[in-house]
C-alpha cells in the first residue's frame, strides 16, 4: 500500500440535517432501485453502524453505497488515523459530494459493488477488516446480490465483518450460504427504522 499523507478531516456536527437533503431525495426519486431509503440515515443509525463494524480498531474499511456521505464521516470520525476508508458508490452526484470530503483517508470510487474483487485489488489494499453496506439488496436480482455477497465473504479479513443496514431481511438469506446466520438489530431512532445485520467472517 501506498504512504498516507497528513490528514484533513471534515467533521458533520451531530443533529444537524445535511445541506445535500434535497439532493439525496432528487436522485432517490430518479433512481430508487439503487438507494435504499428516502432520508439519509440518522446520527443514531450511525452510530450503530460503526460499532457493529468495529471500526475503531480496523485498519482497512470498505463502504458500499455511501449516497451523501453521512455514514461516511461517522467511520471516519471513528477510525484510527492510520487506517484506509475505500467509498464505492454508482450514483455520480453522491460520488461528487463525497469527493468534496477533506480526509485523506478516503478514496472515493465512482463504479459498482459489483466489480468489489477489482476495485479493491486497484488500489492495492490489504484484507478488509470491515465492509459496510447501504445498498438494497431487495431491489436487485438474487444472482447480482449473491455475487456481491461472495465477493464481501472472501475479500473480508479473518475475524472481518460485514454490516448491512437495510429495511428488508432480504440481505440475510443471501448472505447465510457465505457466512453464515448473521446478528439483527434495530435502529427506531432512524427513519423509517432500520435493521443493522452484522457477521464475523471465521479466522480459520
């Protein structure tokens, strides 16, 4: 991997609703299929998200469909000063609001998560110790979402997890045949609540 310049980072002061609102609620309408909620998620939502995923002690993070970015600072907010934030989102407004982000702990990608194996291998980073996903698995095919899910299983670190957060239980059958019966909780503090599945690939 690559040396890591100093860091700049941009912090979202909590309770506050992002700027880029009617943004997100323009390309949610354009594009429903790819974005899995109407609202951005919460700050509470977020918070969940991070500590499902252990991201103050992971080194490499990866986040599928990050939309505006709000999920995006709280990891980054979280995550230690020496580790890498790999962003993939398809929607090419979202991708150009997060590449407005001042932290250079972040790579934003313009592509899909259907391509994770390449992406990731692009940028020449180690094993994931954590892969975050926003993306509806519900509006996709189950061949498409099986695919995803295989590339999640085995670029993920030993002892690696994978978080979903999403308002159908549609992720949790795909994913079992990968890695098995996942955690659930629900976040009511978001809207409309949303369910955070949680699984730890094995170390063996």
């Amino acid at each position: 991997m690559f040396d890591k310049p100093p860091i700049a980072q941009t912090i979202r002061p909590p309770g506050v609703l992002p700027s880029h609102m009617p943004i997100f609620i323009q390309e949610f309408l354009k594009h429903p299929l790819q974005i899995g909620s109407i609202i951005p998620s919460s700050r509470f939502l977020e918070r969940r998200i991070v500590a499902a995923a252990g991201i103050a002690s992971a080194n490499v993070v990866v986040e599928l469909g990050p939309g505006t970015g709000g999920t995006t600072r709280a990891i980054l907010r979280a995550m230690p000063r020496h580790a890498w934030l790999l962003s993939v989102e398809i929607n090419p407004h979202f991708h150009a609001l997060l590449s407005r982000i001042k932290d250079d702990r972040l790579i934003a990608h313009l592509g899909s998560a259907g391509e994770l194996r390449e992406i990731v291998a692009r940028y020449a980073l180690d094993a994931p110790d954590a892969i975050i996903s926003g993306i509806p698995f519900s509006t996709m095919s189950r061949s498409e979402g099986a695919q995803i899910l295989e590339a999640v299983a085995s670029l993920l670190a030993p002892n690696g997890r994978f978080v979903a957060y999403q308002v159908s239980g549609r992720v949790a059958s795909l994913c079992e045949d990968f890695l098995g019966p996942g955690r659930i909780t629900t976040e009511l503090l978001n809207i409309p609540p949303m369910r955070v599945f949680q699984w730890e690939k094995p170390a063996a």
